[in-house]
C-alpha cells in the first residue's frame, strides 16, 4: 500500500516514483571520472545521470521529471556555479568527495563544515582537550612496556642509554640508518640500552645483537587537532607516562650513566645529550617563507619555542653540521657529529649506458613528498620531450600512498609510463647500480640527506638543490651539480645526461669527499668521544 501511495503521489507531481544519482562533475576530470565510477558501484540498482558543464543545460531540463535521491558532488577550492546547482536541487542528498576522493554526507554539523573546508576526513572529529562538549575521538596513551634481552653486559664497560621515536630497523630511512650504525659503533666500548616507541604492541622487531637491553613502549595514539595546542603535536604524539617510568626503573635496574635522546620531539624526556637529526624550526621557517600563510608561522613559532627553550637544558646538542650549530646560537652547546656512509656495504660499480633517473626519499617525511611534487610537475616536463628514453626511479618508502594522503590534496601520483614508484626497498644498492644519476630535488629541507652520501659512495653524480646537498661540504660543478630553481635543475640533469665524462669526473670527486669525511667507523669516535664527557 505504501509503495502504491509513493508512486501514486509522484505521479500527481509529474515526477518518476524512483530516484535518480546525478553525480556532479564539479573538479579535475580524472577524479570526477572515478567519482563516477565509485558512486555507480555503491547504488548500483539506480539510474545514474553524469552533469558536466558542457551538458548540464540540457540535463537540467531532463532532470524536472526525476527526484534526486542522491547528489555526489566533487569539493574543490574554486566556486563552481554547477556545485551550487546541486545545493539547490538536493541540500539534503549531497555525497561530498574531496580531491583525496574521501567522501562524506553533509549536514547541517561542525564535522561536515570542516570536510567542506578541506579537513581530511579521519580528521573532521578531532577536537581539543579544552571542547566543552562530548567528543567523538580520544587520544589514547598505552601503559606497560616490554625488555628484551641483547648481548651479556661486562663489568668492564660502562652503560649507556639511548631513547630513539623507532625502533631502527629495517634501514627504511635515514635517520633510521644513522641511529643503527652508531648504535653499533657505541657497543664497541659501553653497554647500550635503547629504549624505543613502536606503533603497534606485540610486533617483536629484529634483534639487535649489538645492544645489551630494548626496551619497547607502544607509542600513543594522539587524536586532537593540530593546530590546538601550542606544543607542536608531534610532542604531543610521543608524550608516555609508560616510557618516563621506563627509565625511571631501568635507570635503576640496567645502571645507564648517560642517556642521549634522539630527535627534537623527545627532547621533554631530558637526558645528558640531544640528537637533533635536523633543527626542525628551520624546516619549518623555510616553509613558513614559503607559503606566508598563518598556518605555516603557527608551526614555526611553536617549534623554535619549544626546540630553543629544551635544547638549552641538555648538556651538548649534537647536531649533523656547521650550519645546524649556527642556527642553534652560541647560547645552545654543540657537537658537529656528522651523517655517515657504510663505505664497506655500498661500495661502486661501473655505470651502465642509459638515462635513468633514481630519487631516493620517504614519503613519510613530507619535504620528500614536496621534492617528488617539485620534480614530477615542474623539472620532469622540460626533459620528457628532450630524452624520450629517461626514466625516473623513486623509493617512497613504506605505505607510501598513506602519507601521500596526508600531505597532499589527491589519492595518490599523477600515473606516468616512465615514472617507477616502488615502496619499502630493503637494499637500494642495485637501484643505485642500474642509475646513471641521482636527484635530490628538495625545495625544503634541514640537516643532511643520507641519501646524498650513498649516491656518493656508489659514485653516481647527484643533481640537488642547495637544501638537499646542504652541510655537506660538496661544490658545484666539482662533487655535485647544484640547481633550485626547476629550469637549471632540468639543465642540470641535460647536461651530465649528454657528457659521460663529466658526470664520472663529479662521481669520483664526491667519492673521495665520502671516503674522507663520512665514514661511519671516524664518525663513530666521535660518537664516544661524546658519551665519555663528565
């Protein structure tokens, strides 16, 4: 009787009884096209209409017979006189997508205000310890740790600590690879006990025969806004009762002398000697230059705040270069001990003949993610006409497409036949063997790039800009070819691409640079000289 009525009633209307899906073409159009596609496949038993701009004249007159029962619209920043179409025909059916291609119902609520705001969807319920009202999402704090037994102590070294943000292990980044080889490097001479933060409980990680105790605490799952707090959230993300009191009681039971912290963020925790892999309120100053947008200097102020006012209460700051130690101030006492090179483990091979492109970075780190953007929208049109044969390797790193997401506006890379994206890689050497040049081309960037130094011991000639090779001590034209902006950076690569001989020449000079300077086993004195301070 019900579904009599329903059509009786939308007869009377002049309207056909069953909705319709009109789905809005309302951004780019390869992601209005898979938003199509999508929304044909959630409601497949409807008939669907596609309104573009070019049709949406004659569709608007086809539509007055139908009620719309769902709306799918694509959000993006610029005002778009179909969108306000579909506020007007359907306020109450609209199936919002963002360009990350996230969707969500909108309604009248703070939640659906901010995905139309652009406010990534996982995001749109977080609010402030402060929010007076109820909320949706906790942050959650775990208890207890694990201890895990190494190498057997001997009375004649002393103990040390070290609490690092990971554990590192697999070398799936560099500062991963900069913690494990001067761990082992530590071991030498004293016992090491590394305390560090794992994303899930359970997860036993490889063992590091080189440390004598690990001890494992379940990092916290920190869920409020990012702009509410005015510590930087990546504080906030690694702030543990569970680890203070493991330090408290392993200070007791493992006997550690010294404890060096490794990264700005776990600078709270206090200890003898902070690592600070870069001075992060110059990666975020650069940023701020950059963009000139509130956001931007909001996240510069509170991390020179917080990274000045912390690194003043550690005995030294080591640092990875002059300049680092320079941006710190003579108020700040530092240590230069620099990034290092397995020279044993990557050792060269000849070049073979091609034009093959390698960029080695973590998407999990976003300057990597803004280096891949630089290169693939600026730097990599200028010389796809020009070398049809080039190709383009990238390591991304481990669910690369995740923080992908989180750092841009859209699902995943533009797809390109010559451009090979490859994930977590546990042995980049044959990447570098099969290369003939490696690119560095971060337009934001602070401390120095390990990457830079494994191109050099494998003796491949590096195009970077001047971030990326920063603190290294390399001269353009000598040991590597230097470039910002995106027409001399495609230069750069043109030019060593067409002479064989000059791109070797820069390969052997960055070489012996390597050899002089960055071999880990030098680099390693250093590191205990550090640790034998009184």
């Amino acid at each position: 009787m019900k579904q009599w009525l329903k059509r009786w009633v939308f007869r009377l209307l002049g309207k056909d009884p069953e909705a319709v899906v009109v789905t809005f073409c309302t951004g780019p159009e390869e992601l209005c096209r898979r938003m199509a596609e999508e929304v044909r496949g959630l409601v497949p038993d409807r008939r669907h209409f596609v309104a573009t701009a070019e049709n949406w004249s004659s569709l608007r007159r086809e539509l007055k017979r139908y009620r719309i029962g769902l709306a799918p619209v694509m959000l993006t920043r610029e005002a778009k006189a179909l969108r306000r179409a579909a506020y007007r025909m359907a306020p109450r059916r609209i199936l919002a997508y963002n360009s990350r291609l996230e969707r969500r119902h909108l309604r009248l609520n703070l939640a659906s205000l901010l995905f139309w705001l652009g406010v990534p969807l996982d995001r749109i319920y977080l609010r402030p310890w402060w929010w007076p009202w109820p909320k949706r999402d906790r942050s959650v704090v775990p208890q207890g740790w694990r201890i895990l037994e190494g190498r057997p102590c001997s009375p004649e070294r002393r103990r040390v600590a070290v609490l690092s943000p990971y554990f590192p292990y697999p070398l799936s980044h560099g500062g991963a690879v900069r913690i494990f080889h001067l761990l082992r490097e530590m071991a030498r001479e004293f016992d090491v006990e590394l305390f560090a933060f794992q994303d899930r409980a359970g997860v036993e990680p490889a063992p590091l025969e080189f440390c004598a105790r690990l001890v494992l605490v379940e990092k916290p799952r920190y869920r409020e806004p990012r702009w509410s707090t005015l510590l930087p959230p990546e504080v906030h993300e690694f702030r543990s009762p569970a680890m203070r009191q493991a330090l408290v009681e392993e200070r007791r039971a493992f006997g550690f002398e010294t404890l060096q912290v490794e990264y700005t963020q776990l600078a709270e925790y206090g200890g003898d000697f902070l690592v600070e892999h870069d001075v992060t309120f110059d990666l975020f100053g650069q940023i701020a230059r950059r963009e000139r947008t509130l956001a931007a200097w909001w996240n510069y102020f509170r991390w020179r705040r917080f990274e000045m006012r912390h690194a003043r209460r550690f005995r030294r700051v080591v640092v990875m270069s002059k300049k680092d130690a320079e941006l710190l101030g003579p108020a700040v006492p530092t240590a230069v001990i620099e990034n290092g090179v397995d020279l044993a483990r990557f050792h060269a091979e000849p070049e073979q003949p091609g034009r093959r492109l390698l960029f080695i970075g973590s998407f999990q780190h976003f300057p990597n993610v803004a280096a891949y953007r630089f290169f693939t929208g600026k730097v990599w049109p200028l010389l796809r006409d020009l070398f049809p044969d080039m190709t383009l390797t990238v390591v991304c790193g481990a669910d690369h497409l995740t923080h992908w997401r989180a750092f841009t506006d859209s699902p995943e890379p533009a797809a390109d036949g010559r451009i090979r994206l490859l994930g977590f890689v546990a042995d980049v050497r044959p990447l570098y063997v099969e290369a003939n040049l490696a690119i560095v081309p971060t337009t934001v960037s602070a401390g120095t790039n390990l990457k830079v130094l494994e191109a050099m011991a494998m003796r491949r000639a590096v195009v970077s800009t001047t971030s990326g090779c920063a603190g290294l001590g390399l001269l353009h034209g000598h040991s590597v070819w230097v470039a910002d902006a995106p027409e001399a950076f495609a230069a750069g690569i043109a030019t060593l691409m067409g002479d064989a001989e000059r791109r070797a020449q820069i390969a052997d000079a960055a070489y012996w640079h390597a050899v002089r300077n960055f071999d880990w086993a030098a680099i390693g004195e250093k590191q205990r000289g550090i640790l034998k301070e009184r």
